[in-house]
C-alpha cells in the first residue's frame, strides 16, 4: 500500500457529546414548527375551539391523566411546630392513591377558625374538600 492509496480516505471528528442536545434541538425545532403551521391554519372559532380541546387533552395525557375527584385524601397531621405567635403543622395528603403531598401550615395563634388551601388547583370544590379534609382528619 502507497501514501496515495491512503489519501483516498477522508479522517473526519464527530462530536458525540453533542449529540443528543442537536437531537432534542431537532425535534423541539420541528415541535415549533408544526405547532406554528397548526396556528397559522386556524381561521374560525369553531376551528380555535377544537385547537383548544386537542391542546388540553394532550396536556392532561401528558400529565397521567386528572385523579379522580372521589379519590379519598387520607390527610394526616404529622408534626406541630410552635414559635412565637403562630404554629407550624406538618402535613400529608395524597392526591392520588400512593401520590403523597406534604405541606406545612402556618397558623395565627388563638385562631377559633381557619379554613387553608394546601393544593395548587384552581378555585373549585376539590380545595374546599381538601381543606375539609385535612381540618376533619385532625380528629
């Protein structure tokens, strides 16, 4: 074999640690790119309702779906820290079966009533039900 034979051949460096980032980059890329033809497609209400709809479908697929609103919270106090003026109470609830929530509640002392929101929900009847729960499981 001769240096000219050798000269045919073509050395070239990859990246590889890139890789991956150039392949995400693609498709979230092409992702924008169809979601801005998908936009730029509707002309009616009717069609920005239906683009509506697919959109929060598709979020709530993505997210494993809504729990059911009968899933019992199972809420339980765990531990109360007093300070000066106000009490810490430690938290947990699930969301879902298995799906624990911890939250800690800051309350005024020589409150007779309180009512807390400890979810991130919008205003609907789960909060209430949720702070009803938590307040009744405390016996």
């Amino acid at each position: 074999m001769k240096i000219r034979d050798l000269e045919q051949y073509r050395v070239t460096m990859y990246d590889v640690k890139a890789q991956l980032k150039r392949a995400i980059y693609r498709l979230s890329e092409e992702a924008f790119a169809r979601g801005d033809r998908d936009r730029d497609a509707i002309r009616s209400g009717e069609q920005l309702e239906a683009r509506k709809t697919l959109m929060r479908e598709k979020l709530i697929e993505s997210l494993g779906g809504l729990p059911p609103l009968d899933t019992p919270l199972n809420a339980q106090v765990t531990g109360t820290v007093r300070c000066d003026g106000f009490r810490i109470e430690k938290i947990i609830f699930e969301s879902r079966p298995h799906t624990y929530v911890t939250c800690n509640l800051y309350l005024p002392d020589g409150l007779s009533c309180f009512c807390a929101d400890t979810t991130t929900w919008p205003n609907t009847s789960r909060n209430t039900r949720a702070s009803a729960n938590i307040w009744s499981g405390r016996g």
